[in-house]
C-alpha cells in the first residue's frame, strides 16, 4: 500500500510510515476482484481477521478459518499461516501482495504446492504474479480443470536500494504455479547495454525535449529511458520515482499521489511521460503506482506519452496496465503512439 504515497514498498516497519502519510491498503479490493470473477467450484481455507476472513465474508462463498493472528501482523505471521495451510493439505495457496510476500511464501512452502499470486504490492518484479486479479482467476478455474504446472522465479529487490533509485534484485527462489503463462506476468528485464541504446535513448529524450510547451506540467515516470530526458535538460531526477518538470525547470522531485494532485492544481495543463517495464509491458501498475485512478480523471489517454528504446519494445507483444480501477483500465486499451527514436513512432496495443 505504499505505492500512492511514493515509499516504493512497504516490507517491515514502513508500513508504517505508509499509514502516517494516508495510505490505504488495497489488498481487500483486490481479493474481491479476484473472488467474484471465479466460475469453477472449490473449498476455501483462509487465515483469521483482516489476512483473509473479513475478505471473504461477504462473497457467498463457503470458508473455513485456520491459524491464529494478533492484533497487528507481519511477515511471521504469512510464514505460519502458510505452513500451516501446507500441513492442512491444500492442494494451491493463493496470497496477495507484492515481492516481499512471494518471499515470504517461498520461505514457507518452497516448491510443495502451486500458488496463484494476486499482484497488488509496489514492487512485482517476480514473474509468478498474474497479470491482475482477473487473470488469477482464470488461473485458478485453469487449475481446478487439470492444467499443469510450471516453476517461477521469486525476485529478492532490496527496498532501501530501491528507495534510493538504485534497483539491485536477485534471484531468491521458484514457486509452482498454473501452467498459463499468457495470464502471468513476465520477470523484469532490463535494457541491453551499450552505446546504441544509449544513443536512442538520447534521440528520444531531444525528441521529447524538442516538442515540450512552455505551459505545460511534465510528469516523468521511472526508468533509464525517462532519465535521458532529465539528464538533457541538466535537471537531477530520481529514476525509480515520480519527477515533475515545468517551463523545462524540476518543480517536483519523487513525488507521490498527493503531490502529484497539488501540481496539478497549480499547473492544469499536464501530460505524463513513461516507459514499460521490460519484459512485462506495463505503462501502469507496476513501479510507479504514484499514478492513481485520480491521477488519470484528471489527465486524459491522450495526455500520455509512452517512450521506448526498439530493442525493450521488440520483445513485448503489447503494453498493460492494472491501476487497480477497471474503468480506468478500459480508458486507457487500445492502441497508443510509443515513441522509440527522434520522431520514429509506432503503435502498440494496450490490453488489461
């Protein structure tokens, strides 16, 4: 839930944190999501209070509690209840969160039993998450109908490299999950190295830089390829952030939801600049969830600009989002300029 609020994950205390400047978790929204696009029947273990019970009450669908919480939870607490469901022999566990929760049940459960991981952290650079919380349905009626499984790796991002713009993961281990892999989520990739794509990255940010107006409020998401334009203009960025840029001058440096919306108050007149995540695709959703629904009722599909370098964008077959608000969703698929070289343009469609 630290995504709006611009903490870029909230393993540990910084959940905390997370709550002082407003958060609000999103894990029950998006259980929902997931539960009321189910077709196939089956039998619901869940964990006590506020990790799963007080979700599922209200769907119509038959649960048993089991495993015991306190008041406030943690880590151990996801460790013990997955265990305990292992020990209960449940055929699939399902969670919901990001990478520091895939850790977690990998530390529990190792490869006993599949998962199905409902995306809804900050960080999801693993590829065992489906795409939303629609997809992981589709998973689970898959595997109630036979469908094999196969191994996924579980990515270990360290949150204070990464709160300080440096993105240092390593592989921390594989999960089991469905075998359909057109409703999971790919690992994180990152650019091919050297100078020329380096070069187009430079082409793009002077394209960009070349057509800026005057009036207008930039917002740059996070990445290498969004950095170039910063590093034109001589402005200091914060790469795995939200920066904002006006009359070609930083009027906002790691911004988060709130923040955004006050520039937004002052400076009308804005448009978003951002590139997808390699190997994934998604523009939204993933890593800069600073952009919220509000976000976007503000500014318009045609406000967006996505930018890439042509050898990220040759190895997706379409761009995503999951903004966690399906409306929002359905605004922005479709088929949406990419800009991949000094005015070298091509269309990509966005799917959700």
């Amino acid at each position: 839930m630290g995504g709006s609020v611009g903490l870029k994950g909230t393993d540990g205390q910084i959940y905390k944190d997370a709550l002082r400047l407003g958060a609000k978790p999103i894990t029950q929204k998006r259980v929902k999501q997931f539960l009321s696009n189910i077709k196939e029947n089956f039998s619901l273990l869940v964990a006590p209070g506020k990790m799963g019970a007080d979700i599922v009450k209200d769907s119509g669908l038959k649960f048993e509690v089991i495993g015991e919480i306190g008041e406030e939870t943690s880590a151990v607490d996801t460790k013990r209840i997955a265990k305990t469901m292992l020990e209960a022999n449940v055929e699939l566990l399902i969670f919901c969160g990001g990478d520091g929760t895939a850790r977690d049940i990998y530390d529990a459960i190792e490869l006993k039993i599949p998962i199905i991981a409902i995306p809804s952290g900050v960080k999801m650079f693993s590829s065992v998450f489906a795409i939303n919380p629609r997809s992981a349905a589709e998973m689970l009626d898959a595997f109630i109908n036979g469908t094999e499984t196969l191994e996924k790796e579980v990515l270990d991002i360290n949150e204070d490299s990464f709160r300080n713009g440096i993105l240092d993961s390593k592989l921390y281990g594989f999960l089991k999950v469905p075998k359909v892999e057109t409703l999971l989520q790919s690992g994180k990739q990152t650019s091919k190295t050297g100078k020329s794509v380096e070069e187009n990255k430079t082409e793009i940010a002077k394209f960009i830089i070349e057509n800026m107006k005057k009036d207008r409020l930039y917002l740059l998401g996070p990445g290498t390829t969004v950095k170039a334009i910063s590093d034109e203009l001589k402005v200091t960025n914060s790469l795995l952030g939200i920066d904002a840029i006006y009359d070609y001058k930083l009027v906002g440096k790691d911004i988060n939801e709130n923040g955004i919306l006050d520039l937004l108050n002052k400076y009308p007149k804005a448009e978003i600049i951002v590139s997808p995540i390699g190997g994934q695709g998604f523009i939204f959703g993933r890593g800069n969830k600073q952009f919220t629904p509000k976000i976007f009722k503000k500014i318009e599909k045609n406000n967006i600009t996505i930018v890439s370098t042509e050898d990220k964008i040759k190895g997706l077959n379409c761009l995503r989002v999951d903004t966690g608000d399906i409306d929002i969703d359905n605004m922005l698929k479709g088929y949406i300029k990419v800009i991949v070289g000094y005015n070298e343009k091509l269309m990509m469609e966005v799917e959700c």
